[in-house]
C-alpha cells in the first residue's frame, strides 16, 4: 500500500473544506495529532509504521467538513458521524481500507455495536474499533486535542476522568492504551498554539 504524503492530504483537505476557518480548524488539530504521535512513538520505542500513522493522524477528521453547514456551523447532534463519513470519502477518492480505517476507528475509544444500540447512536451497527497498533495510536493521541471552540490540549489525566460517564470498561480501555504509549508533553505545543491545557 503506497501512504500518501503530507501535500497530498493536505489537497485533499482543500477540497473538501467548506472554508478557510474550517481548513484550519480541522487540518491544523489533524497536525497536532500527528505532532502528538511522534512523541508517543518516540516515547514509547513501539515499532510502528511511522508513515502510516502520519497519513492516520492527517486523514482521521476530514469527514468532519461534511457536517458544516451553509453559516459555517458543525452540525453537533451528528457530531458523531464523522468518522463514519470520513470513512466514506475516503472510500469514494479510491483510498484503500486501512487508511479508511483511521477514520471510523477513532472515535473516544472505540465504539461496538452494543455501544451503538445501548446508546441509540446515529450510527450503522458496527464495531468501530482500534484493532492494529497504528490505529491504537492515532486514536489514542487523539484524545489529547479537542477542536472545542476555543480549542483545547486534554491531559490524560482529564480525559480518563471525562470517560467514566461511559463506562469502566472505556476507562480501562484507555488506561491499557496509557500504559502501551506513555504520555505525550503537552506544554510546548499548548504554547506553539496558543491553546489551553485542561
């Protein structure tokens, strides 16, 4: 599988963003993601394909650009779908499944279909599960950036606290991860961007 590169994904993210605010919005978390994942790769010393968790990191939101409305607005009540978009654009530009993955695959961490029925989600019933360890990852950096308005750098710390309303099993999902990746150093990239830790 041949792994797009940095200008490649960036183009895609051009044509698919509604607007300037949203390209920035979206493709600067997706680079903070990425920033995040090479520290948890150098951290934790993992064998990863490097690569490919750049591509992962860079493509995993682009299916948010399908929730904008016409006033620049993100559709919130279907907030959750993007990964599942993702998925389909992705799908539909001839990108091959394991780079498709990255998209539906790294919601919280990880949604099963009982999740999905349990909660009533606007989904179709399916695991979308973190399965290889380039996928664990991208999920996993993930959690520390939230596209909040104004966004935001999440400590592990926050973010473990925040999962228990959903269960002890994501609380334990995300521990394992913790302690598979280590974590990443947030303070240079908070003052790089100009946004808060919490």
């Amino acid at each position: 599988m041949e792994t797009p590169g940095v200008a490649e994904i960036r183009g895609l993210h051009e044509k698919y963003a509604p607007n300037a605010a949203a390209l920035d919005l979206v493709f600067t978390h997706c680079e903070i993601v990425w920033s995040l994942a090479e520290q948890l790769i150098s951290v934790s010393g993992l064998d990863v394909d490097a690569d490919l968790v750049r591509a992962g990191c860079l493509l995993h939101d682009i299916g948010v650009y399908r929730l904008f409305d016409e006033q620049g607005r993100v559709d919130k009540a279907n907030y959750l779908r993007h990964g599942v978009l993702g998925h389909e654009l992705l799908e539909a530009e001839g990108f091959p499944e394991p780079l498709c993955r990255f998209c539906s695959c790294h919601t919280g961490v990880g949604l099963t279909k009982a999740d999905i029925e349990a909660q009533g989600l606007p989904l179709p019933p399916g695991d979308y599960t973190a399965v290889t360890v380039e996928e664990r990852l991208v999920m996993y950096a993930d959690k520390f950036h939230s596209k909040t308005t104004p966004p935001r750098f999440i400590t592990a710390d926050s973010y473990g606290a925040y999962l228990g309303r959903f269960g002890q099993d994501k609380v334990l999902a995300f521990q394992s991860m913790r302690g598979t990746f280590g974590e990443p150093v947030l303070a240079g990239l908070a003052a790089a961007h100009g946004h808060a830790i919490t």
